[in-house]
C-alpha cells in the first residue's frame, strides 16, 4: 500500500490578475482550486498514474471538509484526523506575479491528535511506501520526521522525504528509500551555490554517504540528477515545453519516480518516469494526467 501524509493541508487557489495595482480593485481573469499540500499532491499524480494510494494528516472546518470531498472525488482514499478547533487553510497562487503566493497558517494540531496518527501509522507493513513531504506546523514537534521514521524503523518500509535543511539531514540516519531537494536546498545545506548538474553531484553524494539510499535532485530548467543506490549516477537535461504553472512540480518528480520504481524496479526508467512527471505538471494547469506524462516521456526514450 501506498500512504502520503500533509499535516497541513490547504485548498490552492490558483488566480490570474491582469495588469494588477496594489490598493484598488483587482479582478481574476482565470481561477483554479484544487486540493493542495505536498502529500496531496503526491498521491493526485500516483493516482493519475494508477496508482491507489491513501492520504493522511489533518484537516479542519468547512475548508477541510471541503479538502476531504475533492481528494476522495479524485479517486484517493481519504483518511485524515479531523481537529475540533481552527480551519485549514487556502493557499492563494498569484500565477500572473512571477509565482507570488499567500500561504494560510493552519490549524494547530494537539499532541494527542498528533499520537492519533501514529497509531495509523503504526499499522504500515513491510513492503508499503510512505510520503513524508512538506513542512511541519510551528503546533507540532520539529522534529516529527525523524520521530515518524524511529517509530517504523526495522518495519522495511520504504519512506519517501522530501523535505528541507535539518529536517531532512536528521532523517538520513533511517536510511529514506528516496530524498529529493533541489539544487538550492542541496547548496544551502552545504553553504555553497550549485548551478549545474556536475556541481551538484559531490554534495548529492555526501547526502548518500550519510544515510540515503537514492538522492534525486531536481534543478528545474537544468534537468535532474540522481544518484541511485545501483552506485550508478544519472544526469538528465530538463524535457522542451512551455512553463504553465509550477505548483506541485517538485512533488510530480516524487510521485512519478516512484511510479516509474515499482513497474519496472529499474532506477534509470524511474529516473526518466520522475522528470518526465515534474515537467507535466509544470507544462499543466493542473497536475500532470497520465497521458501528458507519457508525451513528456517520448522526449527521454
């Protein structure tokens, strides 16, 4: 089985604005919602692409009642804790304003809700797949990664964590199946700048030497790297298309390596299966469909 977690998910409300001026009346002249947080987005593309897969965390209020109907109307399993008090959050995605956005708080989330979810969690089996992306909420532990992964540890599940800084190097030391920063994450790590695929490959490494078994680096227009744990390195350009929107691009890389992972248990296919997921998305209004994947995928075989 499949599982994402968003402990703070939202509704994205994706809007255009021509020629906007800040203090007077703007109007949209397109809009777009869609049930957002990176796990979310994950198991969106893993659906697109056949994938069953079921989504946790918290929801609060009408706006997560709302988030729940759109995710279970899109064909996922929906299992979130629902929390008495607060409201989930809309996102607003100025698409027009060079990728401007408005992120929304959340509601805090008590420890007893966040035990609430380890007891789902503790119902993982060997063999299951776990998302563990996106930030965590100041109301929670910051550590609550690394708490996850000590808590499943010895289960043989295989984690995906893409996530930023300490929270993601904490983690390394479970041994993650897949960590995926981008090219700014890895440098800031390090405290250096990576601006081409070479210069990201010794940094990548050293995530690796420190305990993840598959580094994917996402570079944007600069394509990808990974760093497999065959000991083989794989470097691609980034696919020809227009940029449309770049929301959930990053989490369409992860969901689609993934993918590409379990049909064909080879790190290259799942390589390109990644790429290939993250520029549909990019080159879409929406998350990648199947098919826009597969067109994406012709430009890599």
């Amino acid at each position: 089985m499949l599982y994402t977690v968003t402990f703070n998910p939202c509704l994205d409300y994706i809007i255009s604005v021509d020629d906007f001026k800040l203090g007077l009346t703007n109007r949209t002249t397109d809009e777009l919602m869609l049930p957002g947080g990176k796990g979310i987005n994950v198991s969106t593309v893993l659906k697109n692409l056949g994938f069953d897969n079921t989504a946790l965390g918290f929801t609060a209020g009408f706006i997560g009642e709302e988030i729940k109907r759109r995710v279970e109307a899109s064909g996922i399993k929906s299992d979130f804790i629902d929390l008495p008090d607060g409201i989930s959050r809309i996102n607003i995605k100025l698409k027009s304003i060079d990728g401007t956005e408005i992120n929304g708080k959340g509601p805090d989330i008590s420890p007893e809700k966040v035990e609430e979810l380890m007891k789902k969690l503790d119902a993982l089996k060997e063999g299951d797949v776990l998302f563990l992306a996106g930030s965590i909420p100041a109301s929670m532990p910051d550590d609550m990664y690394s708490r996850i992964m000590e808590r499943l540890k010895g289960k043989n599940i295989n984690i995906v964590v893409d996530a930023t800084k300490d929270l993601l190097t904490n983690v390394l030391k479970y041994h993650p199946f897949l960590i995926k920063p981008n090219n700014h994450e890895l440098g800031e790590i390090f405290g250096v700048t990576l601006k081409t695929r070479e210069s990201v490959i010794p940094y990548a490494k050293r995530l690796q030497e420190m305990g993840a078994r598959n580094v994917l680096v996402s570079m944007s227009g600069e394509g990808a790297v990974l760093i497999a744990e065959n000991n083989e390195v794989y470097k691609l350009p980034a696919p020809k298309g227009k940029l449309v929107n770049a929301v959930g691009a990053g989490d369409s890389m992860v969901a689609g390596f993934m993918a590409g992972w379990m049909m064909t248990g080879d790190y290259y296919e799942a390589f390109k299966m990644g790429i290939s997921s993250g520029s549909a998305s990019a080159f879409s209004e929406n998350l990648a469909t199947k098919a826009e994947i597969e067109e994406v995928l012709k430009q890599l075989n």
